[in-house]
C-alpha cells in the first residue's frame, strides 16, 4: 500500500510539473512573437549587415548610396528606453486611438508572418523613440537621399521591391530589388480594418504635413507600378516602418 502511495504521489508530481510546463510554453511570447523566420527574397547580389532592436529582434540592413536602412520591416514591440508599445487588436479602440500603438496584420500570430512583414504602427507611435539606438524613423530629407540615390521617385519602388511574386502580386511590376530594400507588400490597416497585403505597402516619414497637424508624410509602393510614390496619411492609420542609421 505505502508502494502504491508512493506511485500516486510521483505521477500527481509529474502530471502537475507537465502542466506548468505546458502553461510556461503557451505564455513565453504573448505579445512579443516577432522571432520568426522571414521569408522575404533578399538580393542574393548584395551584402547586407545587422542591427537588433530593444526587443532582441534582428534584421537585415544595407548600403545604399549614402545611407545605411533597414532591409526589414520593424517589429519592435518596446521602445527604446524599454517602456511597452502597447498592442491593440480591437478595430474600434484602434480607429479612435489618439496614443501610440502597434498590431500585426489581421492580428496574426503566426510567427513567420510576423517575421516576414513586420508590424504595423499607428503615426503616434512613430513620433516617439522606436528604433534601435543610432537608427531613426526616416524624415523627408531622408527620403529624398534614396530617391536621389535610386535615381528618382519614378524609377525608385522597382528597385525598392522584393523580385518576383513570391509576396507581391502579379505583375509585381518593374521589380527588382536593386539597392536591397527589399520592399514587401504588408498592407496597412485604417479605420481599424486590415486590407492590401500583397498589394501594397506604406512606409511612414516622421514629417508632419504643413497643413494638417494629424497627419505625416509616408512612401507608397504597389505591385501595380513601378514608383516610390509620396502621400499622406492619418495618425490613426497602421503602416510599416523601415529605421535609417543616425
């Protein structure tokens, strides 16, 4: 009897630590599940360096022209003093919001979709310290050195994209990811609803329009031209962002 005792109480032991475990496992990375690999194309032509993020993210970057980018989309859900960008899923809080906020796209929690087209943030977000230390949320000036670097706005988004449909859609046209940008088409979300992964991307510029204060500039890419178009966007819209080195 005192055998069987025993026995009990071991298997209880083991049953308990198992679920605990169990537990531990669901819980690692409840909004932080930006470690997955990244299926994007990269120009197997080019050498490109890294950078990590506070959150411990790594990515790609590269030389182009002048300048050092990023070759990945952010997905930092910290900043850099190690405060919290806070997660909103719900598309009602998200189309009021007047705060910083970030989301994944459709709110996925797929780890490799994470990883491949990053988060996207709302312009409050971008306006406070959200890239790696020496790194900074593209201005217009910025922007301009890599149209200028790419030749010109007109000819720029081809060699800003991802080759091929892997991620884009058809035609996808004109691109070749010359300069290694490697542009992917990661949507937006505004009004709090998701909408154009595969289509098209927007990048956000910390420059705030001379007219309207609720408003910064972004850079426009589509499958369907060639371009590095320039527009405008809301603060309340989710778009990607891509850090420049300081």
């Amino acid at each position: 009897m005192k055998i069987n005792k025993t026995i009990k109480i071991l298997v209880f032991i083991t049953l308990f630590a198992l679920v605990i475990i169990s537990c531990n496992k669901n819980e690692i990375n409840p909004d932080n599940l930006s470690n997955g690999k990244s299926t994007a194309v990269f120009n197997s032509d080019l050498t490109y360096g890294t950078v990590v993020d506070r959150d411990g993210n790594e990515y790609k970057t590269i030389v182009i022209g002048t300048q050092t980018w990023m070759a990945e989309n952010l997905r930092t859900t910290m900043y850099n003093d190690g405060s919290d960008i806070p997660l909103v899923t719900d598309n009602t809080e998200w189309s009021v919001l007047t705060t910083p906020a970030y989301c994944n796209y459709n709110n996925s929690t797929n780890l490799d979709t994470i990883g491949t087209y990053g988060r996207l943030y709302n312009g409050y977000a971008v306006s406070k310290d959200i890239c790696p230390t020496g790194w900074h949320v593209p201005n217009g000036d910025d922007w301009a050195i890599l149209m200028q670097s790419l030749t010109s706005e007109e000819f720029a988004g081809g060699k800003m994209k991802e080759a091929g449909t892997t991620h884009w859609y058809d035609p996808n046209y004109y691109a070749n990811n010359e300069s290694g940008f490697t542009a992917l088409p990661a949507g937006w979300r505004v009004g709090g609803f998701f909408d154009y992964i595969g289509i098209n991307t927007m990048f956000w510029s910390s420059e705030v329009d001379d007219f309207y204060d609720d408003v910064l500039f972004s850079k426009h890419l589509s499958y369907a031209w060639g371009e590095c178009m320039e527009s405008s966007a809301d603060l309340k819209q989710g778009n990607s962002v891509r850090c420049v080195k300081d």
